[in-house]
C-alpha cells in the first residue's frame, strides 16, 4: 500500500505535451512520466476512497481507433472510476486542463433503460430523482449523460418529468481546474466531499436503472 501524496502538477504539463505528441515514439519516450506523474498517483488516491466509494479502476490510456476518422494513439486525458455495482459510480479525470469530478450511470441495456424510465414515470421515484438532479444542479455540477431529442415513444410531451425521460445515461460533474490541494493529501477529503455529494444521484440510479 503506498500513502497518496498528491497529483503532481506535471501531470497537467504531461498531458498539454502530449496534445502536440500524440504518437507513439514520443510516448515511450515519455512513459515513465506518466507512470510517476499520473497513474501511480492516481491509483494511490483510489486506494485511499475505496472504503467509502468502492474499488477504483483506472481506464488504458490508448485509444480504440479501429471506427475513428481520428488515428492518435492515445487519450489526451486520463479517466479513473470507482464503484461497487457495474457502470454506475463515480468519477474523474485528469488532463491538460486539470481536473474533473464527476458521478452516475454511462451503461444503457435496453433492461437498464426500461427501469429507469419507468422509475422517472413514477411520481414518488420520479420526483426523488428530480430534487437531486436540481440539488446538484444548484452545487456547481453540470448534468449530462446521452439524451434523445425527443421524449421516448409511450410518453406524454407535456410529461412533468420529459426532460429526465430523454436520458439514456444520467450523470453530472464539475470542472475544477488545477486547485492548490490537488497537489497535496488534501486532495482525498477534497474530491470524497465532491463525491459525497453525488451520492444521492448515484444511489438513485443505483436503485432504479442499474442491472
């Protein structure tokens, strides 16, 4: 077990070279940067929330270009996950602009999105999850998640909960930016309080739209 000491500040440095760099040669040039600067601290962060927030994982740098018109190699952010239940959780990243913290539901079964909308139909489960989404709304995170342009076939166009009912995934996070205690232990009390309050968004779907 090693003790988190912080995220670097090269880590944002790393990432803004590699946005010019973006191949392979500069990247095993670079690969030990990454591994100090990025995701030995990262993983020593995750380990320290895991007894609140569930086991951490770290997603692969490399990008799938096989479908992309774009052929750079690699992420130019680094994305990490906590979670206790398959594709619900929480969130955050680290790239050139600094950090960002976030926490929801990505994955969409066609069984998953049959639960959520009809928890969203539902007035007392609906209207729960509208009191948290405007919760965190009003603490600074921005929600997100896949949408359709439209209310799904089998619902009303006035529904009172139509915007809601569009989402295929639901989420929210927050750009921080590169805060002074990012570089510090401060770093895990800091992002657990983010997190914490994602939580009621993150049970809700847990409950209502994960498998």
């Amino acid at each position: 077990m090693t003790t988190f000491q912080g995220i670097p500040s090269g880590a944002f440095g790393f990432y803004a070279e590699l946005q010019d760099n973006n191949n392979r040669e500069w990247w095993l040039d670079h690969k030990d940067s990454y591994q100090s600067l990025v995701r030995d601290p990262l993983a020593s962060l995750l380990e320290e929330l895991e007894p609140r927030f569930g086991p951490g994982k770290i997603f692969r740098p490399n990008r799938d270009v096989r479908f992309s018109l774009d052929k750079s190699p690699y992420k130019t952010a680094q994305g990490a996950f906590a979670s206790g239940q398959e594709g619900v959780g929480y969130y955050l990243q680290i790239s050139a602009e600094g950090l960002l913290v976030g926490g929801g539901y990505h994955s969409h079964s066609p069984a998953q999105l049959a639960r959520y909308r009809n928890s969203v139909d539902a007035s007392g489960t609906g209207e729960s999850l509208r009191h948290i989404v405007e919760a965190v709304t009003a603490a600074g995170f921005a929600v997100e998640g896949e949408k359709l342009k439209t209310v799904p076939r089998g619902y009303a166009s006035d529904h009172p909960r139509a915007e809601l009912l569009k989402h295929k995934s639901l989420a929210a996070s927050v750009d921080l930016g590169q805060p002074e205690w990012l570089e510090s232990p401060a770093a895990v009390p800091e992002i657990a309080r983010l997190w914490e309050e994602l939580r009621p968004l993150v049970d809700w779907v847990t409950r209502h739209a994960a498998p």
